[in-house]
C-alpha cells in the first residue's frame, strides 16, 4: 500500500480491521464473506489486491472450516463482486504462495511446473483460488494477475511469521526453537521488495499471468535463527517434532518476472533481518513512551 501510495495512487482499504499506520486511505469494513459489502466496496476501483487469508499454516491446521471458508468462499466472492460489476472492467491481483510447489516432484519450479496434489490444507485453498480465478478469466473475461509469494519479511510482519517470533524470543533471552531439523527453507523477500513486485504487476503484460515473487537466497530456518542469534542475542537453539505436511521448500526461479517485469529482489536476507529489528526497536520505544505517557496522565487524574 506504501508503494502505491507514494506513487499517487488512490488505495482504498477493504477488511474487518481498521489499518493502524495509515490514516490517507480510504477505508471500507467489511468482511470478504458479505458479497453485498465487496460489491459496495468496488464500485469505482480499476484494480483488487485480493490479499486476504488466513496464511498461518498453523492456523489453517487447527481450523480447516473457518480457513476454507476465508480462502476459497473468500476468494470466489471477489472474483464474483467483479463479474456483476460488468459497467467497469477491473482486474483482480491475488496473492498466492510459493506453497503450491510443495507437492511437486522437481527441485526446481517455475511458473510452468505442473502441481502436485496438495497434502496440506493451506496448499489446498490457494491453488483453489488460483484455479477460480483461471476460471473466472476464461469464462467470464475477469482479468486476473496471479504472484506467488516468497516467504515476507520485515517492519509490519505478522507477530506469527518465523523471524518475528525468533526476534522476540531472542530479545527475551528465551531459546529458538526449530520445527523437525531445521533444514527445511525457504526464499525469504523482504516486505519492500515484495511491494514492489507487486506493483510491477500492474504493467499490461502481466494480465491473465502467473509470476514468481520470491527470494534469490534459500535459507533454512537453522540459519534464520542464526542470523537472529548474530543480531540480536546468543541464544539456545532447541529442536522439536516437525510440522504435519510442512513444507520442506524448493528452488523456486523468479526469472519470468525479472524477464517481463523487471523485477528482482534486492535486499539481502541479513540486511532485511537487520532493518526488522530497528523498526521492532523503535516500535517498542514508541509503545513505552506512549503507555508512559498514559500512566502519567492517569496518575495527574487520580491526584487532581
């Protein structure tokens, strides 16, 4: 949204939670299961960042209802607020994941690589997605643009993501602790780099396309915590039983984006962990200046 914004584009903001970092957007609440609401919601827009799901895996394991019902239902709803919207022509962006690679045979993917049948229900709901909006595209002329995430990192990450979660045990002094061996990986995209790829999306040769946008380093989730422990603090390193279906990564090539898009990452995966931990930093001074404040003033009250 930052990326969009500078570049004078007018973003508007649909979701249950009111954005807490930006107060120059527009902002519609809804849910994404109220099709009337989407459908009032886009009225006047040209392009959808579909971005909504429940993308913890965790979360998708002991909720498989509930995160069906926000990934696919979700999904088709979008899909259906723009094809009965028929006076405007907007294109929807969705944002996939690198995941849907988990199941198939190659080391090595792109774009081209046929798709195994999923073994986990996160898999599951965005290759699902994916399909309807191939789908809509052929049968209803919705124009689509399908980016398959990396891994994202950096300032405003979910509290839920890996690096997240590593950086304030590692402040608290408490162990790191790894699902299985630790060898699984990942291409982790810095947060500023990944906006960018998606803003690139919007260029004419990217609808009706499916592109890449990940990491050019894989890194396993070892090594992850010893970058954290490097930069924030020496801590214990604990390993536990894996994940059921966890994904144990591939090598996924971001070519055809660089190729038609021009886009490629460009922020190195220490460099990223180190521009995370100054913004923690500096969000949780601003938190204790601000609750400080707060008790003074209470307390100036209660005397008064």
């Amino acid at each position: 949204m930052d990326t969009l914004v500078e570049r004078g584009v007018r973003v508007r903001i649909f979701d249950m939670v009111l954005p807490t970092f930006r107060s120059d957007v527009e902002f519609y609440q809804g849910s994404l299961l109220d099709l009337e609401a989407l459908q009032m919601a886009i009225g006047d827009v040209d392009v959808i960042y579909h971005l909504a799901a429940v993308a913890d895996v965790k979360d998708v394991y002991e909720q498989p209802h509930y995160s069906e019902s926000i990934n696919v239902r979700g999904t088709i709803n979008v899909l259906e607020a723009v094809r009965q919207r028929r006076s405007r022509r907007v294109r929807v962006v969705y944002g996939s994941t690198t995941w849907v690679y988990g199941d198939t045979p190659a080391d090595v993917v792109d774009e081209d690589s046929a798709l195994g049948a999923p073994s986990h229900l996160y898999t599951a709901t965005k290759i699902a997605s994916e399909y309807y909006c191939q789908a809509y595209s052929k049968l209803y002329e919705v124009p689509v643009t399908i980016l398959r995430y990396g891994i994202p990192y950096g300032p405003r990450s979910r509290d839920g993501g890996v690096v997240p979660i590593f950086v304030r045990r590692a402040l608290n002094g408490e162990p790191l602790t790894l699902a299985g061996d630790g060898s699984q990986f990942r291409q982790f995209v810095y947060v500023e780099d990944l906006a960018e790829g998606n803003v690139m999306a919007l260029q004419p040769v990217a609808e009706n396309k499916v592109y890449n946008l990940d990491g050019r380093e894989c890194i396993t989730i070892k090594q992850i915590a010893e970058t954290v422990g490097k930069l924030v603090a020496d801590v214990k390193i604990e390993y536990t039983a894996a994940r059921p279906g966890d994904f144990s990564g591939k090598r996924v090539s971001s070519a055809l984006a660089e190729r038609e898009l021009g886009w490629r990452p460009k922020v190195p995966f220490e460099e990223g962990v180190g521009r995370y931990l100054d913004w923690f930093r500096a969000r949780a001074a601003r938190n204790e200046t601000e609750w400080a404040r707060v008790h003074d003033s209470l307390k100036s009250e209660a005397g008064s």
